[in-house]
C-alpha cells in the first residue's frame, strides 16, 4: 500500500519526504513531494529499490509529475535501474526531456505520458 515516510529534523518538527514509494500489482511506483530530482531523492529510491525490495521487486514506475529539475546523481540512479529491471518514466516534464534529450539519453529511456500507460506496459 502507500507509503509517505516523515523524517524528524533537528529542530524536532517532521519534515515530508522528497519521494515517497508504494507497491501495486507488484510494481514499484515512487513519486515526488520535490521539484526537483536530486542526489538526497537518488538515495532514497536507491535504498528501496537495492536494500528493501532486492530481488522482490522487478518493475519499477518513476512518476516525475511536477519535477522540473534532474541531476547527475539521478541520471546514473535511473541509467543503473534501467540496466538492471524493467523501468518506466512517466509524466516528464519540458525541462527534463530538454536535460534528458541534452546528454542523449532520452530515447534510450522507457518514457511514457502516464502512470496508468506505465501499468499498463507491464501486464500487456
């Protein structure tokens, strides 16, 4: 089901997550809190999909709604995940196509308009 986890920062109050993940149909979807996708996000998403679900999981949904901003850090996270599970992007925003497109990567990502399209992809 759903999941938003809550850190607590030093001055005690809880602050959202930057990303936030569920699982449906055995598909791992991850989604954005941020506009921005950025090493702290890669980390997040790296330690769900490597440590928490290894081996369980094997198709994962990057929903980039509302992300206008893409770094290095989460370009080589979704090249690697690409390279080792089947993987959608969705909802991609002009700034990140024009990034994407920029460094050549663009085709040679899995990118579809929507989560449902996405889904969809997986069962046939």
């Amino acid at each position: 089901m759903g999941y938003r986890k809550k850190d607590s920062s030093a001055d005690g109050e809880d602050q959202p997550q930057p990303v936030f993940y569920e699982v449906a149909d055995g598909i791992l979807i991850f989604r954005f809190s941020s506009s921005r996708f950025t090493l702290p996000e890669a980390e997040i998403i790296s330690d769900v999909i490597y440590k928490k679900f290894d081996g369980i999981v094997r198709n994962v949904i990057i929903n980039l709604n509302g992300v206008d901003y893409i770094d290095s850090a989460a370009i080589s996270l979704v090249v690697r995940i690409s390279n080792d599970m089947g993987l959608r992007i969705v909802n991609v925003s002009d700034a990140v196509e024009k990034i994407l497109r920029k460094i050549q990567i663009f085709d040679l990502l899995y990118i579809l308009r929507s989560e449902y399209d996405a889904r969809k992809s997986y069962t046939g």
